[in-house]
C-alpha cells in the first residue's frame, strides 16, 4: 500500500499535479489550491492524505509522483 500527502497549506496553486495526474488531483481556483481527492485531513500533522491499496496499479502511483516530482514547492510525498 502507498500513501500520498499533501501539505495543502503550503501549495500555491499552479497547477501542475492537476495536469499531469487528474484522476487524484483537482483544483479548488476559489481557494487557489489543489487537493488530493478522497484524501482526510490528519489532525496531527494537518497535512492530507490518501492510502491506495496494495492493488493499486503502478499507472496511478507514476502519475502521483509526476506530480510530486512538478511540484515546485515540494509538497507533495508518496510513502510505502
Ligand atoms: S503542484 Fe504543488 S503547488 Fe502546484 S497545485 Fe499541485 S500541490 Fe499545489
């Protein structure tokens, strides 16, 4: 299994994980910002997260870490 997280409060709209990776990111352009879709805010951290399941195909996690990769303020993190 392997979750991505997003601290949103750092994100500055761009828009680069929405292009590249639109099936798991959206943008908000009221707020100028992107969220994870289906992601739960952790209380502790206030960053959002999405758990894929172990069934998860490699398509859907290559193209969250394109959008990790074009973020340009490195807020967006895929652990496993
Ligand atoms: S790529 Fe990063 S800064 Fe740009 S919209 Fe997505 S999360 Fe925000």
């Amino acid at each position: 299994m392997a979750k991505i997280i997003q601290n949103n409060d750092e994100c500055i709209g761009c828009g680069s994980c929405a292009m590249l990776c639109p099936k798991f990111w959206e943008m908000d352009c009221e707020k100028g910002k992107a969220f994870l879709k289906g992601a739960q805010k952790n209380k502790a951290t206030g960053e959002y997260e999405l758990d894929l399941p172990a069934q998860t195909g490699t398509k859907n996690i290559d193209c969250n870490k394109d959008a990790s990769d074009a973020c340009p303020v490195g807020i967006i993190r895929i652990e496993k």
